[in-house]
C-alpha cells in the first residue's frame, strides 16, 4: 500500500472519529439542557488543556469530559487520570478568564455516549486532590 493511501486511511478515520465525538457532544449538550443546565461553553482550548463542556446550574460549574466508545464501559475507563488533570489545569484556565465563576462550586462530570444507547451523565465523576 502506498504512503498516500495509508495517510488517506489515517485521515478518514480521525476525521469520522472527529464527527462521533462532535455529535457526542452535542447529544451530551442536549442532555444537560434537559437537566437544566446552561451551556457556557464548549470545546474551551487552552494551552494546558481541553474542555468538551462547561455547564452551570445555580451556583455550580460542571467541567464536563465526552466520551464516544462502542460502549459504556470502554467510554468511562477511557478517562485516564493524565486526561483528569488537564481538564482541572483547563478548568483553572476558564476562571482565571472568567472570574464571575469563582465563588462556584466546581464539579467534574462526566457524559458517555455509546451507539444505541443514551448518553449517561455521570456527576462528581472525580475529584483533584
């Protein structure tokens, strides 16, 4: 096979992995809505880290990780300790930026999201120590 056509290959699978994840999101998204959530923000980048979802709800601001597996199980163990940290770096990030949200209480959530299947939010899906 050509050098070419295995990059096309590598390509086309980010790309569609790309898109399970977009629409995993917004289907996560939908869900908080539903639980009466506001969106702040989604995909928030910073040079420490990425955010899928920021969410408040009175006085508390969800730090939410999506993820899209085949199932559930391989979603929720795919949220390593490593991608953890970086979303709690992120989420110091966006109250330095955003300081109107520093007397919230902060939360980090999770939403897994699998074919077939409802997406299940799970709250407090851990803690920084």
């Amino acid at each position: 096979m050509s050098d070419e056509r295995i990059h096309a290959g590598r390509t086309a699978g980010r790309q569609a992995a790309q898109q399970r994840g977009a629409r995993a999101e917004r289907r996560a998204a939908l869900l908080l809505r539903l639980k009466g959530y506001r969106i702040l923000a989604r995909g928030y980048r910073t040079p420490v880290g990425e955010i899928d979802l920021l969410a408040a709800r009175g006085r508390l601001l969800a730090a939410v990780e999506v993820k899209s597996r085949t199932d559930r199980d391989t979603a929720a163990f795919s949220i390593s300790p490593r991608q953890q940290a970086r979303v709690a770096r992120a989420t110091e990030h966006y109250l330095a930026a955003n300081p109107r949200y520093s007397d919230y209480r902060i939360r980090f959530d999770a939403i897994l999201d699998a074919p077939g299947r409802l997406p299940k939010h799970i709250p407090d899906a851990w803690r920084i120590t």
